[in-house]
C-alpha cells in the first residue's frame, strides 16, 4: 500500500470511543529527522485506511498530536478521553 505525501501507517496501541468520538493512542514513523514517533488522535476519520497525518492538527472535532516521549503520549490521550467526556481536569 502506497503512503500519501505527509501520511504514516498507525500503529495503534489502544482507542477508546467517547461520547461517539474515537480516540486512538499508538506510534508510527514520522518525517527523517524527527524524534516524534507516539501519537494520540481522535475524530472519526482521522485514520482514514490506516493512516495518519505526520503532522500535529488539532480541531475539537478530529486531530492529532505527535510526541517523542510516549508517557507524555498517554497522558494526552487520557486527557483527551476525559475532555470528551466533560470531566474537568
């Protein structure tokens, strides 16, 4: 399968759906260079056929942000579900 320009192969290590939202924690080769490899995303197209934007887009409605440290990662990612579901942080 080819990768579009700016697209990555998720990995996904583990999603969740709140409130009709998926949210996906996971890791995926990012652009030469770069130290990101742990992303957290949500919205429900935001891994169209597998893959992911390699870069940070964020809306509340779909996005995703990259890390290089993958505990600041799932923390994101335990934010986000909490977000989505009207807990206050």
């Amino acid at each position: 399968m080819d990768n579009p320009c700016g697209t990555t192969k998720a990995n996904v290590f583990e999603s969740t759906v709140i409130n009709g939202t998926p949210i996906y924690f996971g890791s995926g080769v990012n652009p030469v260079n770069s130290p990101v490899q742990f992303f957290v995303a949500w919205g429900k197209e935001v891994l169209a056929g597998g893959l992911i934007h390699t870069y940070n887009s964020k809306s509340p409605e779909q996005g995703s942000e990259w890390f290089a440290d993958e505990a600041e990662a799932e923390a994101k990612y335990i934010k986000i579900q909490r977000l989505l579901a009207g807990c206050l942080l």
